[in-house]
C-alpha cells in the first residue's frame, strides 16, 4: 500500500520476485491484513495484477472481509477465476461470537466455483477454532486445506497429529511462521506459507523442496 491506494509497482516487484524463484503458488490478497480493508475496486486491480504476472503459477486469493457480505458479494472474489484456490480467515469474527463459525465458511462454500483454504491465525484474528471445529468445517466439499500456525519441535508434530484426527484425508495442512517451517514440515505439513518469500524468494523456495 501506497498512502491509501494500491501501490502496483512495488507489488509487480514482489511478484517478479517470486515467479522467477519458480515457487509453487502465490497467495494474494492476504492472508490476514491490510487486504480486508480494500475497496471492490482495490481488489480487483490487484487480482488483475497479479493474474498478468503469475504466468502459468497458480494463486490463492485471499476473500476475507470486515462483513460477511462483503466476502459474498458478487466481484469480491469469492467466484474465484484463474486463481487456484480462495483463502479465507475469520476476521468477520468477533473472539465473542462462536456461534457463527461454521455458518461463515457453509457460506462461502456455497458460493465459490474453486477449492477453499481456511486460514486458521489466531494470533492476529484473536479467533480460536477448536479441533472438533475445524473438523467439521474441513468435512465441507469445497474445504481444501487448512493453514495452521507454526510451532516448534515438537509441540508441531503433536499438534498436527491431534488436528489430524478431525479431518478428512483430502484435505491437507500447511504451516506458517518462517521460523517453524522446516518443524512444520517434519511434522507432517504438505505446505509452507513463507513471508520471507517476498524477499528471499530463490533460497526459500529451494530450502522449501529440499525438505519436502
């Protein structure tokens, strides 16, 4: 962000980064951030962007809101398109309101044509999901992956393997926290959600394969 509009420069930079890294997939418009409190519009330059630049790299566009029809609402993203997959985060949620947990992602699951991502971040949506949650909300067809905060060895192999136990074998986890990667995937994850791929895209990606 540039001021208050979407600076497209310094966002081609980051993408020419990462697509000539070779990395697997590009997550835009989030995870949980500044994303949320972009305009229909804003959104939209950006997927477009990115979809100009990502060549033959699939993405994940991140639909999540400050309101629920916000993330529903026709051109906001949740139709999906190019992009791989749809990510979505509880930041509709309040730490207060449990009751609309499940319902929120029934709905997005109702409206995408793409694979969705739940990306669980409780520590900047302050939104706990409970394993027995997450089991059931994984149970939804649309439901694709699910992102876990990272951990050390080895809190993270014992956390993967309790969340394991509530979901369906399709689906599979990723982990973020540049620091727990390479924990996360001796622990059982499928996929890394790097932050520092922004920047050190070419030694990431290939640290990233290597451990896999």
């Amino acid at each position: 962000m540039h001021q208050q509009d979407f600076d497209e420069k310094a966002f081609i930079r980051i993408l020419a980064r990462l697509t000539d890294a070779g990395v697997d997939s590009l997550g835009i418009l989030g995870s949980t951030g500044s994303y949320a409190y972009l305009s229909r519009e804003q959104r939209r330059r950006v997927v477009q962007v990115a979809k100009a630049h990502a060549g033959s790299i699939p993405m994940m566009v991140g639909v999540g809101a400050i309101a629920t029809n916000e993330v529903l609402r026709p051109g906001g993203g949740c139709s999906g398109g190019r992009g791989g997959c749809v990510i979505t985060a509880d930041d509709v949620l309040s730490a207060a309101f449990r009751g609309g947990d499940l319902c929120l992602y029934e709905e997005v699951c109702r409206h995408v044509s793409v694979p969705v991502c739940l990306y669980d971040n409780p520590r900047t949506t302050h939104v706990m999901l409970a394993d027995e949650l997450q089991g059931r909300i994984a149970a939804l067809p649309a439901i694709a992956s699910i992102k876990i905060p990272g951990l050390p060895a080895p809190q993270a192999s014992e956390r993967v393997a309790a969340l394991r136990q509530h979901l369906p074998s399709r689906v599979t986890l990723g982990v973020s926290g540049d620091a727990w990667a390479t924990a996360g995937l001796q622990a059982g994850c499928e996929a890394l959600v790097f932050g520092l791929r922004r920047t050190l895209s070419p030694l990431l990606t290939g640290a990233g394969k290597s451990d896999t």
